[in-house]
C-alpha cells in the first residue's frame, strides 16, 4: 500500500467542500450568447467520474428541459441548434467526449463545456465557446473520481445559469451556498460514520439500492468502490428493481452485502418499497445495512451520502492494503485501445 497516495485521497475528500465552493463561483460567472436561452434539450456527453455528475444533478434538481446523459463517441441524430451539448471531460483528453463536441459543431448545437485543461480546454476555447474550465487546486489526488466537487457544481452552476436547472424549493443561489457550507461544518461527524460500515464490507461484493434524489448517489458509489476499493459493486433503483431483481437474489451464491440508502423524503409508498425490498433480501440470506443521511434536504443529503461513500471506499480499500488511486486494469484497457 501506498501511504502517499492514501494521503493524497484522503486529501481530496476532506477538501470536496472546498472544491465545491470553487466550482460554484467560478461556473456561475461564465457568460452565455444570447441564443443558449432558447435551448428545449441537453446532452451532457462524459465517461467515468466525468459523467458521474450528470446523474448526481438530475437525481436532485428538478429539470425545465429534458437532458440525457451520452457515454460514449456519438450524439443523437436528433441534436440540433435548438439543443445544449455540455461536454465533461475532467482531464480534457477523453476521445470520446471530444468525438462528440465535434458531432454537436456539425449539427450546430449550442455547446458548453467542462474540463480542467486538455485538448478540450484548447478545443472550446479555439472555437469560443462558453465554458468553465478550471484549476483543480483542491483535488491533490488529480484523479476525476475525487475531483468530482468540480463536476457537480460546474456543471450545475452552467446549466443553472441558462436557467435549465432548479432546486425543489428555493432558488440554486440560495440552496446551494447553505449546503455547501453546512458540509464543511459536518464533515467530523459523516467521517465517524461511515467508518462504522467499513468492516462490513470487507470481503464482500456490494448491491446497492436508493430512489429518487439518491439514485445518482448510488451509482457514484458503486464507481468509487470499484476503482478506490478494487471492489466488486453495482447498484439498482426503487422501483425498478422491485420487477426483476427480487427472483435474481437465488442463484449463485455469491459473497454479496447490500446497503440501502435510505431517505426520510422518500414518499410512504417508496419507503414501503425499501422496507419490503430488504425483507426480501434478507430472506434470501444477505446481510442487508441502512445509511440513512440527517442533512433533512435533497441536496443536503446527497451531499452527505457522497462524502460519505467517498470515505468508505478510502477506508475499505485500505484494509485490503491497495493503493487507492491507482487504475491497472482500465489503464492497460486504454493503452491497447491506443495500439
């Protein structure tokens, strides 16, 4: 194990509410033409933790327009001026997100984007196009998955600014500054907390189950234990689950622990959901554990449940001794990629 870079990530998300403060200013200051207001659809083009926040985004605020979220080289033949093509890309280098900027010129779709230098930074800027990019200062890992305070909050600060985003309750300018800074003040009391589930989880594949402003949350989660944790995961959403995955839970045998993110926010009827899923999932002999965040708010909690999942993927991957920011096996998928 290295204990630089277990320093390096536990550096990181320590500083996640700075990150997310950055983010924040810096993204709402960006200037937009005057013909990106008149867009009636998004597409957010990213991969891995640049895509992340997409799902982070549209599990908690309320949209005006529908945006959909593209990993992978093409965009929708359908895209056209009248669309926003926001591209993510955290190192600016992914080949498939700089595909697709070049399919939105053709088809002359308003573009944005996000990246912290690279050909995209240069691409973006080469053809003037509005965008955040950034210094990611508090981000010492230098890895997209811990840099994802940038991702969430640059990429919410410009659609909020198009006015395409909007929190349940308040406005983005109101709700978003508070829960930052309640995050930094509860940052003492969530490290405690997820350390309790760590030692669960050692030896064990993860299912992961969430609803509505949580379902972003735990496919975050599910990355983050993969690549931090070298962790075998994967996560499903209430209701959907609830009409395949429960006759799925018989055959193999498999090590497998299940954590279900659970919110007092959730209608009655998806708490019923939960209670009766994990019944289930116990009768079919998994332990089954609760996270249940107490921030009170959507974006509160998600805020909560990230930093939280970060910290235990640091953790568990360091009972298994492994050197959390390292990648062999997709770094060795990109390099014959490149061949």
């Amino acid at each position: 194990m290295n204990n630089e870079a277990v320093e390096k990530v536990r550096a990181s998300i320590e500083q996640l509410p700075e990150q997310y403060e950055q983010a924040w200013k810096e993204s709402t200051e960006v200037k937009f033409p005057s013909e990106y207001k008149d867009v009636e659809k998004v597409i957010v083009c990213g991969m891995g933790g640049s895509g992340l926040p997409t799902h982070f985004i549209t599990s908690v605020f309320a949209a005006k327009v529908p945006i959909i979220l593209i990993n992978g080289y093409d965009i929708p033949y359908w895209a056209d001026k009248k669309t926003l093509v926001l591209l993510s890309s955290y190192s600016g280098e992914t080949e498939e997100t700089l595909s697709c900027g070049e399919l939105a010129k053709k088809n002359n779709c308003r573009i944005t984007g996000i990246a912290s230098g690279g050909k995209l930074a240069r691409w973006l800027r080469e053809n003037n196009y509005p965008s955040y990019i950034f210094n990611p200062i508090y981000n010492p890992s230098g890895k997209p998955r811990l840099g994802i305070g940038y991702g969430i909050f640059g990429q919410l600060g410009l659609l909020g600014t198009l006015g395409l985003i909007q929190p349940i309750g308040g406005t983005l300018g109101n709700v978003v500054p508070r829960e930052i800074k309640r995050m930094g003040s509860s940052f003492s009391l969530i490290n405690k907390q997820a350390r309790k589930l760590v030692p669960k989880l050692k030896g064990e594949g993860v299912m992961i189950f969430a609803a509505d402003h949580l379902v972003g949350n735990a496919h975050i989660f599910a990355n983050q234990l993969n690549e931090t944790a070298k962790t075998f995961a994967t996560w499903f959403s209430l209701p959907e689950a609830n009409h395949h995955l429960l006759e799925g839970l018989k055959y193999p045998r498999e090590n497998l622990v299940s954590i279900f993110l659970v919110s007092s926010s959730y209608s009655k009827m998806m708490q019923k959901r939960f209670e009766l899923t994990a019944q289930v999932v116990k009768e079919n002999k998994f332990e089954t554990y609760e996270y249940r965040p107490k921030q009170g708010n959507l974006l509160g909690e998600a805020l909560e449940v990230l930093l939280t999942t970060s910290i235990i993927s640091l953790e568990l991957g360091i009972t298994y001794k492994e050197n959390p920011l390292e990648i062999p096996w997709v770094d060795w998928f990109k390099k014959q990629l490149a061949k």
